[in-house]
C-alpha cells in the first residue's frame, strides 16, 4: 500500500512538472489495471485541472475512447481539433475549449501499462512531442517497476499467509497426534487391565459369535472344562454342553435373533456342562449379548456348582431334620436345642433378627473371619458381599424369608483383605405363637475349592 501511494503520489509529482514544461491546460495519467482478467481497464490514478465529471469516468476499457485506442495502437495521438464535449476548461471568465490533445502511450518491451493524456490551448510542438514520449517510456518504466514491487508485496503477504497457515495447520497437526498417542495410550493400558482381569477372574468366560462358534476362552474355563484356548477357540460352543441344552443351542441363537425375545439373555441358571473328559457337571451359566460394530456376540460366565449342590443337599437334610424338630410340641424342644447345638458346633452358624441384623454368630464363623463377637453384632446381613448384583437380590431374598421360605443362596464375601466363598442356607425360625421371628444361617465354606477350580 505504500509504495502503491508513493507512486501515485510521484505520478502526480511528474504530471505537474509535464504540464507546466509544455504550458498545458490540464491533464491525467491512465495505469493497466489487469487484476481480474475479467475486467481488464485502464484506471486514472492521478489528475491536474480535471472537472469533476471527467474524474467521475475515470475508467476506460481497451480500445474504448481515445485513451483505449492510444493503448490498443500502442502509437501517440495527437488532434489539433478536440472532438466537441470530449472535455471544457472552467475558469473565473467561464468555459472554453482547448485546442490540442495529446495522448502518449507508456510502454515497456511493447507492452502498455499507461497512457498519459495533456490538453492545452496552445499546439504541442515537435520537440515536445518527442521529449514526453521519452518521458512518457521513463514514467513507464517506474509504473512496471511499481507494478512489479506490488506484486512481490502481494506474493510475499500472501506466503506470510500460507506460511502461518502451515504453521498453524502443523501445529494442529502435532496436538492431534499427541491426542492420539494419548488416546492410544490410554487404550493400550485399558486393554492390560481388561486382560489382566480375564486371565485372573475366578469364573470361566467365553464368548460367542452369532453362529455359537467360541471366540474367547479365559484360563478359568480351560480349568473348568479341560479344553486349551487353541482346542476351543473356532469350535461351536455345543462341544461344552450336554443334552437339551447343546441340541437347541443353535435354535436358542436364531430365535433370538429372528424375535429380539430375551428367554434366557440376562438371567442366571443352571445347566449340564460336558468335561473334555467326558464328565458331566453342575454349571451356573449367565448369558449376556453384547455390539462390535454391526456384529452381536454373546458373553457366557460359568463357574461349577457341583460342590455347592453337595453343600446343599447336606444342609437340606439338617433343615429337613430342625424343621421336623420345629414343630414338635414344647415337650420336644430340648432336643431341638440340642440339635442347634450340634449344628452349631460342626457348622458356620448365624442367627439373624428380622431387621436383617446378627444377633448371635459362633465361634467358628468368628475364627474364620478373624473377628470378635462384638464388632459382628448388629452387622447387617450382606456387609460383606463384593457382588453388587448380588446385595440387589436380597431384598428377595428377605421377602421370601418373611413368608417362610427356605433359601439358599452362594456369597463372596471380603473380610480384612481375605476373599472368602460360602455356601449359605438361610432358615426362617417361628416363635411359639408361630410368628417368624428370627432367621438361622448355615453355611459352609467352598473357598478353597473355588480356589482348586482356579488353578
């Protein structure tokens, strides 16, 4: 913009000079404005004397007018006779025409970028023709040399530009990417951690794809199924399963699939599994569905209940016998108490109020979680389950106490950093009035068979 201003102003500098060297009237001095080829012209950039409306039309296309034919014809034109209304000098004494008209192409290697235009009362005489021509090939000179730094001013802003561009765009660029190595950091350890608990969690998971064909086998079900994760991965899950169960594994998937109905999805119950060595066995099976892309999978997590049903069937027996002994008249309860006793001594024994609160514990359960009998009293029933599933089902499981139902039920318990697995019974006790008024808990402790599972 400043040396765009410093030539107009050296323009109009020269101008000046011109017309008063030749005793001009007035005149103007055209430049090639050829920025958009679609409007290519020739601009006044500087005047002397001009009125205003002559200034007003200071914009003349190629071959239109004298100017345009002056820089068409590359040649000077020079007209002793002004064509009528072409301009008018105003002075204090009035308007009156000039006599002469000049008009001197500026050229640089044949190209014009000007015209310089002069009107003068008087006629221009040769040597004055001859001297602004020269003249005229010097202004063209300085006009091409500011047309020039003009450019390269326009260029060079304009690579500033692209050059903070590029930089910004880079710099985006490296954020971008440290968002991702984040990203992919952050996966990488989430990933770990998901692996580390799939290879660590007690019960086996396995996952399906939509045709049953195993995709996942976690070492908990290579232990509990005797297949390595190369034997099962690629194979139909039906080889894990025995009798009903694998025949209409296969039906189970596509009705699901064809209906969205969820019989088994999302619910926990007990099925028949098949060893590699051809032993059936207890499973507790839940099955869950899960998305990857357009694709559905299905996650089972089994863990084995044969000891637990063992557990149970030892448990019911005792039940079977204190409930008999229940409701035996009051000649007969000393020998319930003796029972209880018994039971107390051999059994992890707990007795609940119906607030869900302990209110006497024995000594064998106190050992095994390592705590006095004060600090058990008035614990609430489930203080120590991990499973959070699971603390949600004992609502459930004290409404169908209250209604004097028999329970049974697997826990996994924390107490001071030991994990701890019970097989529990929980028995519903009737006062003499027949109101239930207490709950007695036996369980039996299948740690360390979970733990032989595991390993």
């Amino acid at each position: 913009m400043r040396q765009a201003k410093d030539f107009d102003e050296l323009a109009y500098s020269i101008l000046s000079q011109i017309i008063k060297y030749v005793d001009g009237a007035m005149g103007a001095i055209y430049v090639l404005n050829d920025s958009d080829n679609k409007d290519i012209h020739f601009e006044m950039i500087t005047a002397v004397a001009y009125e205003r409306e002559k200034l007003l039309r200071a914009k003349v296309k190629p071959e239109e007018g004298l100017v345009g034919r002056c820089a068409h014809e590359k040649l000077t034109i020079y007209l002793k006779e002004i064509p009528e209304n072409y301009i008018k000098v105003t002075s204090g004494l009035g308007e009156s025409n000039p006599r002469s008209l000049l008009l001197i192409p500026l050229t640089v290697n044949q190209n014009v970028l000007g015209v310089l235009e002069l009107v003068s009362f008087k006629e221009f005489e040769k040597y004055q023709i001859e001297f602004l021509e020269k003249a005229g090939e010097s202004l063209a000179s300085d006009l091409s040399a500011s047309k020039i730094n003009k450019r390269t001013e326009i260029l060079l802003k304009q690579s500033q530009e692209q050059a903070e561009e590029l930089a910004q765009q880079e710099e985006e660029m490296r954020q971008n990417m440290e968002e991702i190595q984040a990203t992919q950091e952050s996966l990488v350890e989430s990933q770990a951690k998901t692996q580390m608990i799939f290879d660590n969690v007690v019960d086996a998971i396995i996952t399906i794809d939509s045709n049953g064909i195993i995709e996942l086998w976690n070492p908990a079900a290579e232990a509990l199924f005797g297949y390595t994760a190369n034997e099962a991965i690629g194979q139909n899950i039906k080889m894990i399963m025995f009798g009903e169960e694998a025949r209409e594994h296969d039906k189970y998937i596509e009705r699901y699939l064809n209906t969205g109905q969820r019989h088994v999805l999302g619910k926990s119950r007990e099925v028949m599994g098949m060893h590699k060595s051809g032993k059936k066995f207890n499973v507790e099976l839940r099955l869950e569905e899960g998305r990857l892309g357009n694709e559905t999978k299905f996650v089972g997590v089994l863990r084995d209940i044969d000891d637990r049903k063992r557990a149970e069937e030892e448990i019911k027996a005792k039940m079977e016998e204190m409930e008999n002994l229940n409701r035996l008249s009051e000649s007969s309860k000393a020998e319930m108490e003796l029972l209880v006793n018994g039971v107390k001594q051999v059994s992890l024994y707990v007795e609940y109020n119906m607030a869900r609160k302990i209110i006497e514990i024995n000594d064998n359960f106190l050992k095994l979680l390592d705590a006095q009998r004060d600090d058990m009293l008035g614990v609430e029933q489930g203080a120590f389950e991990t499973d959070p599933d699971k603390k949600k089902e004992f609502d459930k499981l004290w409404n169908d106490l209250k209604e004097g139902k028999t329970r049974k039920i697997i826990q996994h318990i924390l107490a001071k950093g030991k994990n701890l697995y019970f097989s529990e019974v929980y028995i519903p006790v009737k006062d003499d009035n027949g109101n239930i008024n207490k709950v007695i808990n036996l369980a039996i402790d299948i740690t360390e068979t979970i733990r032989q599972k595991k390993n």
